[in-house]
C-alpha cells in the first residue's frame, strides 16, 4: 500500500489539492532557430528526447531557487513596478564562474506579491528585460511552503532542532508538506517551459526545492541536473525522524550532481542513504559516487565563496573611507571585537556576550581597552523563539554594560538595524578580531568579507594615507560548526558552548603578536581571494557537465508511483525478454541448456519460506522430462537443503555451493570439484569470523562444506560495512598463500576455495554436452552478482562448434553483463510455463500451461 504522501498525487502535481490556479499562459520557448519556436505543454511520461533542434544553439544554463535575484519596487509616480538586479545576491554573482557567451536563465519567486491581473505584463517583462521566470505562487500556497514546511519544519530539523515538545518546535504537518510537494511541482512547470532538455544544465539551489528534481527527472529522463544544498544536512539519527525522509532523498537522488560546502553534510547525506534506501558509496578516481538503478549520482563538496570585485568595489567607495575614519577616531585607543549575525537561536549571539563577560571577569587589564562591537541583522523568521532570543541578548548586553561601563566607555555595542554595506565594510576593516560563534550554520561568509575588508583596496589605502605594502593582519574566531571552518585552518576553532573557551579564544586573537597575526591574515586572503564565488560555480558546473557525460550512451526508464519514481539507466543493448520470442527459438533447437539460480530467481527473496513452490517443482520437471534439455538449479545453497527440496525432481541437475558440489540428476551421486580439495584453510578463517562476530553485534557466520561466508546485513549499516571492509583485508592476508579466495557482497563476506564459481559451472556442463551433442540453445536466469559469472561464462561461446541461441538474463533492471531481464520471480516462472507448455512430448499435466501461455503472448 502506498504511502499517505504518495496519494492523491495527480491531485498534488496539478495544484488541485491547495486550489492553485493553473498558469494562465505558458511561456515562450527561447527561440533556437530563427522563425522556429516550440513549445512543449504537456506533463506526460518521456523518454528525455526533445523535440527542439539544438543547430546554432548558444550554451545555457537554468539557475532554479526559492527566490529571484532581484528588487522590486512600486514607483510613486506612475505607479508602475520598478525591477533591478540584487547585486548581493550570490544567484547573481555565480554568472562569472560561466563562459561570456553562456546564457543564464533564473527561476523563483519574487519577494514582493504581483496582483494576478498584473502577472502576465509582468512575467513577459522579467523575461525580456532580466531572462528571469517568476512562478507567481497564490498566497496560501507561498505561506504554508516557505514559513510552513521549510521555515517551521525543515529549517529547524537541519539545525539539529527537533519538535520534543509544541514548546520546542512544530510538530510535523502533512498539509505543509502537501503544499511543499505543490509548490516544487509549479517550480518544476516553469523550468519545463524554457528548457531545452538535450542542451540546458539545470542548477537547483537548497531546502527549498528538495522533491523538484524528481518532477523534472519524471518529464525528462535524461536532464542534466545539479543540486546544491546551502544549509546543514543533519546525521541520520536527525534527519530519520522526519516522516517524509524517504521521498526527498529519492528527489535528491533524482539530481546528476548533489553538491555541499563541507565533507561533514556529505557523510551524513551518504549515510542517510545506506541506511534508509541501502545505497553503497565509493570514491571513483576522486570523485564520490552513489549508484542509483545504473544511474552514478556525484557528490561534491565545495564551500561557496565570496565575490570579490563586489566587496572590493564597497571599499572603493568615498562613504566607505569616511565612515572608516569615523570609526577608528570612534574606537581610537580600544581593540573592537565584531560580529555580525541574524538574529536566530543558532547564531549563538548570546554565547558571544556570555564568553565577552567571562573575559572581563577574568582579565581586569582589558576593562576600558575592549569593545565588542555587534551588528545584528534582520531575522529571516518569525516565532517566539526568534523574540526569546533577541530578548536575551539585550539582557545580556544590558547587564555587561552596567556592570563595566565608565565614562565613554561602553563594552557591548549593539546595532540593532539595517547597516548599508559600506558602513560593515568600515567595521570590517576597523576590527582586530572578528568572531562567529553559531552553534549551527551552512556555509557563514562573515569571515571571508573580513579578512577582504582587513586586506583592503589600493584606493582605500590612499584615501586613509595607509601605504600599500603596509603589513595586514587579521585574527578569526570560529565555531566549529559552521560551513566554512574547515577552509581557514589559520582561525581559532571553539565549541560555541564552552564559554570559558570562547573567552580565552578572544584572548589568545587580542594578545597574539602581530608577526603571527600577519602569518594566518596572508594565508587566508590567499584561500578567500582564490576561492571566489566564480571558482565555486565554475567548479560546480564542470562536475556537472562530467556527470552528465555518460547520459546519452545508455537507455533509460523510469518507474516508482508519485514521489518514489526514479529511473533505471542501463546499456542500449539491454532488454526485456519476452516469452513469445524465446520460445520461438525454444522450439527450432533441438539441443538445450537451461541453468537456474534459485533464491531471487524461482523463489522470491523476501519469501520466508525458501521451499520451492508446488508450481515451481512442476514445471521444472516438465522441462527436465523433455529429452532435448539438460536443466540444472545453479545456488550457494547448501546440497543438503537443494536434496531435500528437489526430491521429487528426478532429472534435474543441482549444483550446490556455487559449484563446489555437483549432481547430474537424482540417482546420480554429488560430485566434489577437483579443482580445490584442499579446505585446511577453513581453520584459520573460522576464528578470524568468529572474533569479528564477536565484536559486532547482529552479525553471523554461515559454514558451508566448501567454505564459510560472514553475514552482517543486521548489523547497525556503517558499522557493518567497516567491519566488513576490515575482516576481507584481514582474511586477505592470512590466506596469501592458502588456495582460497575472499571476496565481499552484498551485506557479506565470503571464502570459497579458488576457481570455483557459477561460472565454472556452466563451463563443466556445456563442455559435457559439447563432447556428445553440443546444444544450440542456452538459457541462463540469474539475480545476484555470482550469476554474473555464469553470464560471462555462456557469452564466451567459442570453444562451441557453431554458435548457439543464448540468452543471458537478469531478474531485475540493473546493470549486468546479460542481455535481457525480467521483472521479478512471477516473470520467470511464466517465462518456464511458456518453454514447458512449447516441450515436445508435451506433459500431461502442463496442459493448463498452454492456455496460460497462449493468453500471455
């Protein structure tokens, strides 16, 4: 049964559910072709090809985010809106890391409400005039998506703030979550009436947009799509407890490229995956990727950076120098501390005053001489936790400066409104130290922008009558749990909770000597300035475009209801096997080979029971019954249980332990293979297992007779994994010189002696059949990757006196070295019933196989 949040989708993707008008009109495409324009409307399933021509056509990019990158204002006058490009924006800024000739086209929202009737005049403008495309969502919808679920729901989780109680956060609603998935879909709509879907890279920015990749993946199957997170991304002890996890990772997973600004919000992202959708990592020639369906998903870590020649530009101003020397003459003789933050309960602003007061406490010389000056942003939430917050922090501050106030002397100096950014740059440059003490945030430039206002400008140094190749210094405090600490290794590091270490932090930046000050300032200008704003998007964009390299080498479907849908991404040559055409070969051959997996093939795996069906044991033996096949179940299993489970089937063929035992047919005797008789080495590998089972919990070793493999499948998922990694090196180099090979699988670790294998196997009985009558068809159906060997083994036919029929199967769309795949274990054993029903003499018994095979094809 689907999930509540998969329901209704219909409903949620075309806006009925929250009553969202449709859009009024579609947008024109970008014209490609001089008098040629298309236009796709429809939100049907497709296979990503595009009906627009990509001839003469100029490189684009779509930068897809909650809100545009501009202003907007009504004029006094005329009472017309006035647009401008918002300078500060970083969606702005990101457009020099692209090529001159790259076109940019932006969609959002704008930050001011257009009447409906305006909506119209007003999307044509922004987009000739700007290349942008609002999305106009009604009011209702805009306020339960962004100050809903994003600000009340997602924003607090991803800080690490749970809703233990109504006091302490918004429980989770499932309407703000319906309005979150409508508003993404209408985002989603407004890309798909610009985009060119085999040319365009589309780049989605943060939490806001999370489930968008999902609709643009189900439109287009082969998008080139990049996502970046700006916020934290929790650990999965966090993020599990959001009711909806599963659906926005798979919107995630639905990206090509999914960047973040540090390694830590990679890891959890990753081990979110391992243990809710059991998604394995690995590094591939630098680059981390997640296999996803055939789909390799990037991961890129790469704090953003800052815009220099804006900044620089801020300090070249006339206002800049002036309020400068206002500041300094205003400070003269005291060393200013600054900070400049938001106003929310994870900025940490009242840790800040708490550790400034235990630093005067402590050190009676700094009375008179320290100021800490503190700018304090508008908040960009509202809530009581908000107010409670900026409550304490003028109690705080009140308190200090009562109790070490004298003369004009003032400790904590708070500026509680909206500072014009040469008024910060002039505090940037004034102050020794600058400080950021949040207790959790994504990235935080505050101290980039200081260490470039503390280097300054070659104009600003003329204005202040400073010589330019005057020593700069700069000294930073940082929380250790903010974005971009890990980049300025010359900071001092504190956990924002420690008071006591905060304050003697502030101590060590203030009495540092200026030698040592000048030393970190040098290295971090050379990281800030090199590491800009374009250095990150170009960076993030040529990942991108290598992600993106392999989409038109492989076919691609997509499957999953609502919010599950993903798409498989396999070779061109991989398809489904259909029963009419394998019986038709069936029939014209006389010499046959069919070899079988067992469990995940004719037995489901999540079956409880692994005794094969009564179905299943029938038509296996009106196979075997035929004269012109050679049937055998190929398994790991045991050759007790497969004895036991197959008594009734008197000519069929087991093979047991992946190979190492074999038996023709029940009155036939188990064979053991010749190729290894030697498993003293079983002693040596049991104790190893046994001492890691020991040290890790939900772990079990399985004794085969031809070798033992170690399960970890119920132990906690990266602990297992560790464990896993660490016992194959271990057995690896105790079995350096034992005739054993280790290899590792899906939740195991296996020994087995050497060259045994499926594919030897397969190997031994087609050379048996060769001797006598080589066979003309060969039918191989496995699931796991020990039948991958099988495959291997019946493709590399050339030993064969004339090249047979052969069809290698996988079960399950996925990569493999076979040809064809079915769906599931029901796909197979109807695939038998047709080959059965096509037998000659036909059983007895099978006659209802031939109506239910007649009616299949």
């Amino acid at each position: 049964m689907a999930s509540r949040s998969y329901a209704n989708l219909l409903d949620l993707a075309s806006g009925d559910l929250l009553d969202i008008p449709r859009t009024p009109r579609a947008l024109p495409r970008v014209m490609t072709i001089p008098g040629i324009i298309s236009d796709l409307d429809g939100y049907g399933c497709n296979d990503g090809d595009s009906d627009v021509s990509s001839s003469g056509y100029r490189e684009r990019k779509i930068i897809v985010a909650n809100m545009l990158p501009l202003q907007a204002k009504r004029d006094i006058e005329t009472a017309k809106w006035v647009f401008s490009w918002d300078e500060d924006s970083i969606l702005l800024q990101l457009k020099d890391g692209f090529s001159s000739d790259t076109e940019v086209i932006y969609v959002g929202s704008l930050k001011i409400e257009i009447d409906l009737c305006e909506q119209d005049a007003v999307a044509q403008r922004l987009l000739d005039e700007f290349n942008c495309v609002p999305t106009f969502l009604p009011h209702d919808l805009q306020k339960k998506f962004y100050l809903g679920f994003c600000k009340q729901q997602l924003w607090p989780l991803f800080h690490y703030m749970l809703p233990i109680c109504p006091d302490h956060g918004d429980r989770f609603d499932r309407t703000l979550w319906q309005a979150y998935v409508s508003a993404n879909k209408i985002f989603a709509d407004k890309v798909m009436e610009v985009i060119n879907p085999d040319d365009d890279f589309v780049w989605v920015h943060d939490y806001h947009l999370m489930v968008l990749p999902t609709f643009l993946r189900k439109r287009y199957n082969q998008v080139k799509l990049g996502f970046f997170l700006h916020s934290p991304f929790p650990s999965s002890e966090i993020y599990r407890t959001l009711p909806v996890r599963d659906e926005i990772l798979r919107g995630l997973l639905n990206s090509d490229l999914i960047g973040f600004h540090t390694f830590d919000y990679a890891r959890h992202f990753l081990s979110c995956c391992s243990r809710m959708l059991g998604l394995d990592y690995e590094s591939k020639r630098g680059h981390i990727g997640l296999d996803y369906f055939g789909r390799t998903i990037f991961i890129k870590i790469s704090p953003v950076g800052i815009h220099m020649g804006r900044l620089e530009s801020v300090l070249n101003l006339s206002s800049t120098s002036a309020k400068l020397k206002e500041v300094q003459e205003e400070f003269k003789g005291k060393k200013v501390i600054l900070g400049v933050d938001d106003m929310d309960i994870f900025k940490g602003i009242s840790l800040k005053l708490l550790a400034v007061e235990h630093l005067l406490q402590q050190n009676s010389d700094l009375r008179g001489k320290v100021v800490l000056v503190q700018i304090v942003n508008p908040a960009r939430g509202f809530g009581k936790d908000v107010q409670e917050a900026k409550n304490e922090t003028y109690l705080i501050a009140r308190r200090i400066n009562d109790t070490y106030s004298k003369n004009n002397y003032q400790p904590v100096i708070l500026i509680d409104r909206p500072v014009p950014r040469f008024e910060k740059s002039a505090y940037y440059a004034v102050a020794e130290c600058c400080i950021v003490n949040a207790v959790r945030d994504g990235m935080n430039l505050v101290p980039y922008k200081y260490i470039v206002c503390r280097q300054g400008t070659a104009r600003l140094d003329e204005s202040l009558g400073r010589k330019s190749d005057s020593p700069r210094t700069s000294m930073l405090v940082v929380s250790e749990f903010i974005g971009c600490s890990p980049s300025l290794s010359g900071a001092i590091r504190v956990n924002p909770w420690d008071i006591d270490a905060v304050a003697d932090a502030m101590y060590a930046a203030l009495t540092m000597s200026d030698s040592e000050k000048q030393l970190r300032h040098e290295k971090h200008y050379r990281y800030v300035s090199s590491h800009d704003v374009a250095y990150w998007a170009n960076s993030f964009m040529q990942d991108l475009e290598r992600a993106c390299a392999d989409h038109y080498t492989k076919r691609c479907w997509g499957f999953g209801l609502g919010l599950g849908f993903r798409v498989v991404s396999l070779s061109h040559g991989f398809r489904k096997l259909t029963i009419d055409h394998v019986v038709s070969a069936y029939k014209r051959t006389n010499r046959r080979a069919i070899f079988l997996d067992y469990d995940g093939t004719v037995v489901p795996q999540s079956s409880i029971s692994k005794v094969p069906s009564p179905e299943v044991i029938s038509v296996l033996n009106a196979l075997c019954n035929d004269p012109k096949n050679i049937v055998f179940i190929v398994s790991g299993r045991g050759r007790d249980s497969l004895s036991d489970w197959f008594t009734s089937c008197r000519k069929l063929g087991l093979a047991a332990e992946h190979g190492y035992f074999l038996r023709w047919n029940k009155d036939s005797e188990w064979e053991a293979s010749h190729l290894s008789a030697d498993l003293d080495w079983k002693k040596i590998v049991e104790p190893v297992m046994q001492l890691y089972t020991e040290a890790t919990d939900g772990s079990n070793i399985e004794i085969k007779e031809s070798g033992l493999v170690w399960h970890h499948q119920d132990a906690d998922p990266d602990f297992g994994s560790c464990q896993a990694k660490e016992l194959l090196n271990h057995l690896e180099s105790v079995l350096a010189n034992e005739p054993a090979v280790v290899t590792r699988g899906q939740h195991i670790v296996e020994v087995k002696p050497q060259g045994i294998s499926k594919g030897w196997v397969a190997e031994e009985v087609l050379q048996t059949m060769v001797n006598s009558n080589p066979p003309d068809f060969v039918l191989c159906i496995g699931d796991d990757r020990s039948d991958e060997d099988m495959f291997e083994t019946i493709l590399r036919t050339v030993s064969l006196p004339s090249a047979p029929e052969i069809f290698a199967c996988t079960v399950g769309r996925k990569p493999s070295k076979a040809k064809y795949f079915l769906d599931d274990t029901s796909d197979v054993v109807k695939l038998l019933q047709g080959l059965a029903a096509s037998s000659n003499p036909k059983p007895r018994h099978l006659a209802h196989f031939q109506v239910s095979f007649e009616s299949t094809v």
